[in-house]
C-alpha cells in the first residue's frame, strides 16, 4: 500500500498524530489550535486520503463532493453535526467518530451545571470579583435545593443515562425521560420512567438535553416550549446550542417562565462576552468544555486515529457513524 496522507485539522493530542505516524501514515497536523479557515481545509483536503476533524470544520456537502476521493472522515467528538453524512453516503466515504470515552466526563459537566445553576455559583462569584460580598444576609443569594427533584433527561442515552446516574446517587431524584423510542434497559437500571415530550416539559425540576441535533431538534426548545414548563424549573444543555432558541430562552428566564440554565453549549459559539445571559443570576455558561478532561480527551484522539488505522489494516472502525458505506 503506497503510505497515505491523513490531514490533521488543527492540534489535537500528539498521542493521535503518534499513532498515525507509528502505523506508516504520512501526518499532517497543524500547530495552532485555530481552526482553519474553510478554504485553506477544502485546499488542504484535496492532497491527502483521510481527514481527523472535529466540530468547527464545516465538511459539508460541498466540501464531500470537492473531495470525494478522500478514504475516510474522522471526526474527533461524538457529535457529527458539521458534517454531511447523506453525502458521505452517496460519496461512499465512512464516518468515524468517538462515543462512549467522552460519556463521563460530559455527564459531569452537565451535573456540576445543575449543582452550579442551583446554587447560583458562576454569578456569586462574579460577585465577589466585583466587590460586591458585604456581609451575611438570611435572605439573600438563595439557591433551591434538588433533592428528590425530578428529573426529565431528553434524549436518554449514554450521557443521559451517566447523568441520570449521578441524580439518583447524589440527590435521589427521580428520572424521566423522552427519547424518539424508549430505552427499556435504561429504565431497568435508573427506575426511569418514560413520559411523552409534553409531560416531560410540564414535570421536570430539571431538564437535561443528552440528544443529537438535527432537523426533529433543532430550535426545538423555543418560546412554545419554555412556556410549558415549570416555572421553577433549571434547563441544563450540554448536548448542542443550536437545540434551544437563545432568545426565547432569555425571554423565559426575564419572566419566569423557567428559573434558571446551565449551558455548555450556545448559539453561536463563541459567546460574546457582552451577551445578557452571562450577567443573569440563575444562569452558568461553560464554554463547550463537556468532553475536556486531559483523559478524555486522549482517548478521543486515540479513537479518532484507531477508527482510520482500523479502516485502512481490515481490523475495521471501531466506531462509524454509516456502516452501510463499508459493506
Ligand atoms: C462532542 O463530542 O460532540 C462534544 O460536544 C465535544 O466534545
């Protein structure tokens, strides 16, 4: 086999460049952590038979049809939502990408958001940076507590399942959930009870998103939504900013329609810093940090590389998102 090119797109951990490189691929990373601007990647992509990518690079269709000689897209996260699968297909161009490693560690971004919003840690501390911490008032920065509180998951999955988990083990809460089919073996292990998406919104003291998005959800948690939902209620997203209507979701939190969110996740990343939500009181902003632990990020490079290694010596990809371009 004549060594082929994979192409980096921007500085992922070195141990994913390592493996490449030690399996006879001819590595191109790049240095910066910048991602590259969509014409340098087009240009860049047309020289090389594998691409490791990840969420900002917008390999759309237009990118798959300029380069649909290429063996294999790797895509460093678990979502794939920059990239056209449909034209993958009919390119025959397998996808990789890398469940389960990140499932840990984004669970625990989306609990330490709750415990955070709960609590009103992020503006608190804002607070005392800005000289505002005087002395001990009873009735001022209150929190509301979360034990046995329900929780509603949309989108019980991997990650919806681990943060079930921890709700249950920290405050016993009790799990709901909606998914587009039901998840009987989640519901065995977490006691969860599946609920139509509108008792989900009308039950749920905190509402985690752990779905995928795409055309069913996004803009799905709008102006409509916030609306029936209880007004003491956190909404948690850590799955993809694009999921909930950033200014009804503002809106709601202005008039009490919902007490309060935690977001890993927002439209358009990045946040401005002058954005309203980062001065609310019940509001935490994390800056799509779910998968950032140093191992877990290590493991998704590891996958990341395997699953184009796995392509090319016939052990096959550990992890595609469209198998049916393999057969
Ligand atoms: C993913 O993997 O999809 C996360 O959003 C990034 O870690």
């Amino acid at each position: 086999m004549s060594q082929k090119k994979i192409l980096l797109t921007r500085r992922f951990p070195a141990i994913a460049a390592q493996m490449l490189s030690e399996a006879g691929f001819s590595v191109s990373t790049r240095q910066t952590d910048e991602p590259m601007m969509h014409d340098e990647l087009l240009q860049k992509a047309a020289s090389h038979n594998g691409l490791l990518c990840t969420l900002s690079d917008k390999i759309n269709g237009d990118f798959i049809r300029q380069n649909a000689h290429l063996d294999v897209i790797s895509q460093f996260a678990v979502g794939y939502d920059n990239i056209d699968i449909a034209e993958a297909n009919s390119q025959g161009i397998p996808v990789g990408y890398t469940p389960d490693v990140l499932t840990d560690a984004t669970a625990d971004t989306a609990f330490g958001l709750m415990i955070a919003t709960s609590r009103k840690m992020f503006y608190l501390h804002k607070s005392i940076i800005a000289g505002n911490w005087t002395y001990f008032k009873p009735n001022s920065n209150l929190g509301v507590e979360l034990k046995s509180k329900t929780l509603g998951i949309f989108g019980l999955g991997r990650i919806g399942a681990e943060m079930a988990k921890r709700c249950k083990g920290a405050y016993n809460m009790k799990v709901i959930y909606h998914n587009r089919n039901r998840n009987i073996e989640a519901e065995k292990a977490l006691g969860a009870t599946y609920v139509s998406f509108e008792e989900l919104l009308a039950n749920s003291d905190v509402l985690s998103l752990h779905c995928a998005l795409n055309e069913q959800t996004k803009g799905l948690f709008n102006q409509k939504v916030f609306e029936k939902m209880k007004p003491s209620a956190i909404f948690i997203n850590t799955a993809r900013g694009l999921i909930h209507n950033e200014a009804d979701m503002i809106e709601a939190l202005n008039n009490g329609k919902i007490w309060g969110a935690g977001l890993d996740v927002t439209n358009p990343e990045p946040m401005k810093p002058d954005n309203p939500l980062l001065r609310m009181e019940n509001v935490c902003i994390l800056p799509h940090i779910g998968s950032a632990t140093v191992e877990t990020r290590s493991e998704m490079a590891k996958l990341a590389a395997q699953n184009i290694i796995g392509l090319y010596n016939k052990q096959g990809m550990q992890h595609v998102v469209n198998p049916e371009v393999l057969k």
